[in-house]
C-alpha cells in the first residue's frame, strides 16, 4: 500500500491484527481518525493511520494508557520520554511481584499463619526510605543517649541491613525477622550491652585467665564441632567438652566438676547473646554478605554443651 492508496477498516483489521470494533472505538476517540470516507459513508485510512495504529497497539501491549499515546502520536510528548518514564514504573512494578513472590515461597515453606502473612508482606512493601527509618529508629532508640559509645554505634551502623531490590527469598524471611527483633525494647538493651563489648575488642576474663593458646585451641575444637554438624547436647560432643574441662581445670587449678563446668558456662556466656548473635547472622543475610567463619559465634556452642546435664 502506498501513500495514496486508501483501504477500508476491514482490511487495515487484516493488516495490523486489530479487530474492526477496536479500530471503530480508536477512531472513534480519534486517536486513529479515517482519512475520508467513500461515497457510501464507510471509513477509509491512509498509510499514516496504518502507521499510527501500529505503533498505537504497540505501545498499549507494552503497557501505555490511550491518553498518554495519542499526546505522543501527536507529538505532544516526546516518545523516549514516555519510554523511559514507563521503564521505571516497571521497575517498581517488578520489584514488589519480586517481593510477593518472595512472601508467598516463605509462607509456602513455613506454612505462616494469617497474621504472619499480613505482617510479612506490610514489611516487604516499605519504601528503601521506610526501611532505613525502621532501622534508624532501632538506633536511635539503643544507641540515641549522650554517653553512648561511639565505637559500638559506628560498628552497628557500618552494618545496617539493606534488603536488596531483587531479594532472594531467604533474604526476605530474614528481613522479616530482622525487622521484628529490632522493634523488641528488651533486645536493643541486649544489642547495647554486647556491642559495646564487640567493638571495644576486649578478651572476657576467662580469656585473659586461660590465656592465649587455651583460648584459641577452644575455638578451634568449637569450630570444627560446628562444621561437622556435631550437636552440643548429644553424645558426640561429650569428649570435647571434656577434654576442655580438663584443660581449663588445670589452668585454673579446680576439680573438672559440674560446678566447675557451671562456672565455665556463666563465663563464656557473656561474650555473645544469642539473640545479638540472630541479628548479626540476619544481617549477613539481608545484605547479601558472605559469612565470615571467624565471626561466627562459638561460644553459645560450648556454653550449650557445658550446661549439656548428661555430659559426664
């Protein structure tokens, strides 16, 4: 067809695949208007309106309003423009299906409950501005005081969690969690507590008492407990558990004895809470972080298999 050709709305149907009522209602809103019509009345289009109409249903498949294409059909807009302003519309658009398809997996794996499900799914919609004021809140609430360490704030801040813009889902159920712990007054006291011991790097007591080479072949024998999967209360730890009882007997000069062993416990278990341990472990999560193995906890290990009553 050429310029001067005209074809009626039937076949400009055939050539674009459009159906007569939708060229009819285009028309009609003149966003497509006939070029004339023939003796008998029936609509007629030129290649300009074939043009128009093609263009017209790809923009509409690719998500555009009418009012929006006929101002760039008729050059009102300019079409990158439009192009690009509806790309990141998209882009929110994809990043919350991400997300509920994200709330959805978790809740399909956890089997949540009703109100679990509201409440995942009210987090997952906060803006990256609402997400940091929850977090800037949880600050500022443990850590807003004059006399607070600054050392210990500086450290929490340098890790604040940032749930990325594709998160995976296990990165979604840990920023749930996350946002729930930090809402708990009782644990931004904990949080406060052991993140100043964190940042100020100080050995506990029973550290400094045992020394070095006792202190660090704990942590070896701890470590390599955990990553063979070895659980604190059952049989297979009671050896290594004994074995360090003796050793820090000796250094102590006490009777490797449930008292002892208690002492021990109470010791150990002031270097972590495990509750501030979830919430660096969440972080690590969220943000995408590989773990570091030297970070990981260790004590609440040994202070599990200590206070184990069946250990001999």
């Amino acid at each position: 067809m050429d310029v001067t050709t005209l074809c009626s709305i039937g076949e400009l149907s055939r050539r674009t695949g459009l159906s007569v009522r939708t060229i009819r209602f285009y028309s009609d809103a003149g966003v497509v208007a006939p070029t004339t019509r023939s003796p008998a009345g029936y609509r007629l289009y030129d290649l300009d309106a074939l043009l128009r109409l093609e263009l017209l249903r790809t923009l509409r498949e690719l998500g555009l309003d009418l009012a929006t294409i006929r101002q760039v059909l008729d050059r009102e807009l300019p079409l990158a423009d439009v192009a690009a302003a509806h790309a990141d519309a998209l882009d929110v658009q994809i990043r919350v299906l991400q997300l509920r398809r994200s709330v959805l997996r978790v809740v399909a794996r956890h089997g949540s409950d009703p109100e679990e499900i509201k409440f995942m799914h009210r987090l997952t919609q906060l803006s990256v501005e609402e997400r940091r004021r929850l977090i800037d809140t949880f600050l500022d609430g443990t850590f807003g005081t004059e006399d607070a360490d600054q050392a210990a704030v500086a450290m929490v801040r340098a890790a604040t969690p940032d749930l990325p813009e594709d998160p995976s889902d296990e990165q979604v159920a840990a920023w749930v969690e996350l946002a729930e712990l930090v809402g708990d007054e009782a644990f931004r006291a904990r949080m406060r507590r052991t993140a100043v011991r964190q940042a100020a790097g100080r050995p506990l007591d029973i550290e400094s008492e045992a020394g070095e080479a006792l202190t660090n072949l704990t942590r070896q024998k701890v470590t390599e407990a955990m990553e063979a999967g070895i659980d604190p209360l059952g049989d297979r730890a009671v050896p290594i558990i004994d074995d360090l009882v003796r050793r820090f007997a000796e250094v102590f000069t006490r009777t490797p004895d449930p008292a002892f062993r208690n002492w021990m416990a109470q010791q150990f278990e002031e270097a972590h809470d495990p509750e501030v341990d979830r919430y660096w472990r969440l972080v690590w999560i969220v943000n995408g972080w590989e773990v570091v193995p030297s970070l990981t906890p260790v004590y609440p290990w040994l202070v599990q298999a200590l206070r184990n009553g069946d250990a001999a």
